[in-house]
C-alpha cells in the first residue's frame, strides 16, 4: 500500500493500550480466572525452561561415556516434565477459551442493553448495518483478543526475559547472538503491527458496509423488484464486497510475509549459535564434557525467539481483534441524549393533561418548532393537521421524549415530562403510527408485546375491543399464527388493527395517532374508525391526519404550518373561515382533479414556490 493509501485510512478508535483497558474493566468480575490463566501459563513456561537444562546434562553424559543408568534417570524426569507441560497447557487452553466464550456473551449482552438507552437521534445518524456489524462482526472480535490477548503477551514477556537469564547463565560470550537479534526483531514487529493494525481499520468499515447494504437489500427487496434495480443493486453489493476482498488481500499479503521474516531470522540465529558454539569448542573455550551447553542455548534461543514470533502472531491477529473492539467500545461510550432524572417523579395516575410551554426544537441547527404554546385538556379529542414538513409529527414526538425540547417545557398534569422516568412515561403515552412495526412471531405475541404480563383473555378481550378479533378467528391458528417478518402475511389495515389492539391492552391516558388511517383502503378505515371510537373514548388524544374526514369530529383542531400554530378551534369554525389555511387544506382534499387541487393551493396564499 503507498504512503498516500496509509495516510487516508481512518485512524482506530483506540490505542492498544487503551482498548485492552477498557475491555478488561468490561469483564473485571473474571479477575480470579485470569489470574489462574497467568499462574498456569506462567507454570507451563517455568516447566519449558528446566527442560533444556536436562538436555544438556543428557548430551553431556553421552558424550563422557557415562552409563545408562543416570541417563535414563535424567529421561524419565524429562518424561515427567513433559506431562506435566501438557497437563498445564490442556487446563490453560480450556480456561482460556472459556473465559473468552463468556467474556464475548457479557460484552454483546452490555451493547444490545446499551442500544436499548440510546436516543432516537444515534439510530437516524448511525446505519443500520453499521449497528448490526457493531453487535454480530465486531463482538466476535473480542473471542481472539482475549484468548491472544493481554495474556498472551505477560506470558510471553516472561517467558523472554526467562530464557535470557538461563542463556547468560549458561555462556555470556553465546549471549551476544540473541542480543543482537532482538532489535531487528523489535523493529520488524513494529512495522508489522503498525500496518496490520490501519489495514485492519479498512476491513472492519468494508464489512460494516456490506452488511448494511445487504441489511438495506433485504428490507427494500419488494421496491428493488418493483423497479427492476436488482443489476443496479449487485453492481453496488460487489463493489462494496470488492473493497472488503482488497482489503483482505492487503492484510494477507502482509500476514504472509510475516512467518517468513521471524523464521529467516530464527535459522540466522539458531546457525550463529550451531557456529559460535563449533568455534568455541573448537578453540578450546568449551570443552568437550561441556558440549550439551550448545543444545541447551539452541532450545533457549528458540524459547527466547518464540515470543518474539509469537507476538508478531499476535500483533497480527489481535490488531484486527483490537479495531473491532475499539468499535465496540465507541458504541459503548456513546451517551443518551436525554438524561434521566435523578429523583423521578413517580407516576400513580395520569390524567392526560398537556401544556407545550413556550416550545422550542430543533434537529442540529435547523428550527422545526418555534416558540409554541399550546394546552391540551384533560380527554380532549385534539387533531393536528398542516402541510407536509410542517411539525406535526416533531411536535407529538415531544411527548413521551423521543427528543426533548431545546427550550421551553412540555408538562403532564402539571409535571414536567423531564420529570418522569422515562420508561414510566413512555408506558402512559401510546402511540400508533402509518406503519407499525410487527415482529416475527405470533399474533398473541405481538399484541402482548407492550404488557407481557397480560393474560391470553385480555389480549383477546383487547382485539375484540378494535374489531380485530374476527380476521384473526378466520386464521388457521388464529392468535398462534406466525405472522412473519413485519406481519407480512397480513394486509396493511389487519396490521394496524394489531396496533390498536396492542394499544388497547396497555390502556393508556394519552393516545397519539400518527396518521394511522392513511395507508389503508377504503373499507378498512371504516372498520378502524369503528375501533378508534372505542380507542379514544375516556382518554386525552392527539390525532395527525392526512385524510380532513377523520378529524371533523374533534373537539380541537390546530393547524400547523413551519412550526408554528396558525389556526385554532373546531372543524366548523375553522371552515368558516375564508382564506383559512384549515379550510385550504380541506377543500384540496376534496378536489375533483390533480389540476383543480393545485390551482386551489396556488390561490390560496399559503403557496411560497417550495412546496
């Protein structure tokens, strides 16, 4: 890659240092196995090191011509020793794997709970499948920087620094080969790990963008097939998938030259030692009775040499685990917008009182909503209606913090909705859109969803109350029938009377509707009409519709425009009203023609060219 490709890569999250410290604080309660890990590594290595002093006393009474006796004596211990290495490194590995397994669950577990807190705000400003990524690719990251992890490289260090106070004990002119090697390794190891970790970065974003690009085909696979784009569609999967093969191949290539380079300098260096030795036996230095010692230093320096490779592996291995761990640490650190109050005010009973005090919001730097002040009453029947990009939906919103106001305040009954815990809030406000998400399980399942405690007769009780309670009959499992992803085996107006019903069961004191009737046909709006009567009845209700016939029963009528209020009062008084944007808006819905509605709209007044 050229110096120009390295500077445009996306620089990690975290420092190695930092991610291993925040991820171990993450799965602190594991301190004692980890401590067990590091003892029986630690023991193991020990084990390693005796081993070539056995050695050389093996060589050495062979070539005195000493007997078999002490010779297999010798053997035996060695045999010992090797079980016993064995034996550590079986439990080692077991613990090892373990730990990482359960680490890995703790961490996936803490980010799905940490998704649950975010605001709305992340999930419109982060990609879908840059969150799936975080939670599937990423987490699984974390299994190899545990088990290679921080461990790994005390065990290693320990292990180098063992073998070179055994080698300096054993000869310290033979020394000077593994003193003079360890730089170039240094050297070449930080090079490696330098490169390894920015290609890394590359892969971790190309995989974030094909699994957001095949998250985004699967969801839009009946408007790919309704345009015929499903060429346009793989030509810009491939390309994605292009990028994340090139990024591959980059750290393959690398990881490839790798092994090459540390085991070229390990036959440079075990040769040194195969010739020093020969050279100081030769020239007298060493003496024949001693000759085991070049044995012993050629399997210290390939204990002294094996870390060193090893944490090359490591590097590579772990600094794509340390980037996809990194990203799993950011998501972490990402902080709610809205804050919790510290002494909620608890919720006993809510009338549906709602006041908007002088509100004020906006989306970054773009105002929706102006110094609005407006008071719902207590089982008031309130319709909001106004052009498209007008607030309404910005403005209902507001209610169960799904933003929270940039000035001004939003009170029930008085209090602050700042006030309440927001879980508690959320469960007194429903909330009923044009297009209500259903999951991939039963119907008794996802009119439950919102009242797990309810039992099988209250959730038929509550489809019955919506006039849901007949097509679900007709099923052929009635309310255990799978719906599929969506509720895709049901039509758009059975989906929303799911929604009422799961609405009626949790039985809240304010109800919105979000244009609830608009995307169904005809008929269904009559039978949902029927259901919402019952819906509405006892309760304060905001209502947005895009259909004037729903909302002429209201008891209140505001018309909202650019964030502001610019009518009040009932569907008669408002009609009344010539010039009237309410009475605008009605007369277009009733246009006989696309010609005649545009005209209507142009002679209005309202009309300002951008629309």
């Amino acid at each position: 890659m050229s110096a120009d490709r390295d500077q445009k890569l996306e620089k990690p999250a975290y420092s190695m240092y930092t991610t291993f410290r925040k991820l171990f604080a993450l799965v602190q309660h594991n301190r004692p196995l980890y401590a067990l890990i590091i003892a029986l590594a630690i023991g193991g290595s020990i084990v390693s090191m005796i081993t070539p002093l056995l050695v050389q006393d093996v060589v050495n009474l062979v070539a005195s011509g000493a007997s078999m006796g002490p010779i297999l004596h010798i053997v035996v211990e060695m045999i010992f020793l090797a079980l016993a290495e064995v034996t550590i490194a079986t439990a080692n590995a077991y613990a090892m794997t373990w730990i990482s397994i359960q680490s890995m669950f703790l961490v996936r577990n803490k980010m799905f709970q940490h998704l649950q807190k975010l605001s709305f705000t992340y999930f419109h400003t982060t990609k879908i499948g840059k969150i799936i990524s975080y939670v599937t690719n990423d987490v699984e990251t974390i299994n190899t920087l545990v088990n290679s992890g921080l461990i790994t490289v005390i065990v290693q260090i320990f292990q180098l620094g063992g073998s070179i106070i055994f080698m300096l004990a054993l000869s310290v002119q033979m020394s000077i080969i593994p003193l003079c090697i360890m730089p170039v390794n240094l050297i070449f190891l930080s090079f490696f790990a330098t490169r390894f970790r920015r290609y890394y970065v590359d892969i971790r974003r190309a995989v974030s963008t094909v699994t957001g690009q095949a998250q985004e085909t699967v969801d839009g696979f009946r408007t790919i097939k309704g345009l015929k784009s499903e060429a346009l569609v793989v030509a810009k999967f491939e390309e994605s998938a292009r990028k994340e093969l090139d990024a591959n191949m980059r750290a393959a290539t690398l990881q490839g030259a790798q092994p090459a380079v540390f085991n070229t300098i390990t036959f440079i260096g075990i040769g040194s030692v195969v010739f020093l030795g020969g050279y100081l036996y030769f020239t007298g230095v060493l003496p024949l009775s001693n000759i085991g010692l070049i044995f012993a230093f050629i399997m210290y320096l390939q204990l002294f040499l094996g870390p060193i490779g090893s944490l090359s592996q490591f590097f590579s291995d772990v600094q794509n685990a340390v980037v996809g761990a990194g990203r799993v640490l950011r998501l972490l650190a990402v902080k709610p917008e809205m804050e919790e109050p510290a002494n909620p005010v608890p919720v006993v009973t809510i009338n549906g009182d709602i006041v908007f005090d002088h509100v004020t919001f906006a989306y970054g730097e773009a105002e929706v909503i102006h110094d609005l002040s407006l008071h719902v009453h207590t089982h008031e029947r309130m319709a909001i209606v106004g052009p498209t990009g007008a607030g309404k939906t910005t403005l209902v919103s507001l209610i169960p913090r799904f933003y929270d106001v940039k000035a001004g305040s939003i009170k029930i009954d008085g209090t602050d909705v700042r006030d309440f815990a927001t879980r508690e809030l959320r469960k007194a406000v429903g909330l009923v859109l044009q297009d209500n998400f259903l999951f991939s399980t039963t119907i008794m399942e996802n009119i439950r969803y919102g009242r797990p405690d309810a039992t099988d007769g209250e959730v038929i009780e509550a489809a019955k109350k919506v006039g849901a309670h007949e097509f679900i009959a007709d099923l052929p499992k009635a309310y255990q029938t799978q719906i599929g992803e969506r509720g895709v085996i049901l039509s758009i107006g059975q989906r929303q009377l799911l929604a009422f019903a799961r609405t009626v069961l949790v039985d809240p004191p304010i109800l919105i509707l979000d244009e609830a009737t608009s995307a169904v046909d005809a008929y269904s709006e009559i039978i949902i009409q029927r259901s919402l009567e019952k819906l509405l009845a006892n309760r304060t209700s905001i209502i947005i519709a895009h259909r004037m016939s729903t909302i002429v029963n209201s008891d209140t009528i505001i018309v909202l425009k650019d964030g502001r209020i610019m009518q009040k009062g009932n569907h008669q008084s408002l009609i009344a009203e010539r010039g009237g944007l309410y009475r605008v808006l009605y007369n277009l819905q009733f246009a006989e023609s696309k010609t005649k509605e545009i005209e209507i709209y142009e002679q209005s007044g309202y009309y300002t060219g951008n629309e």
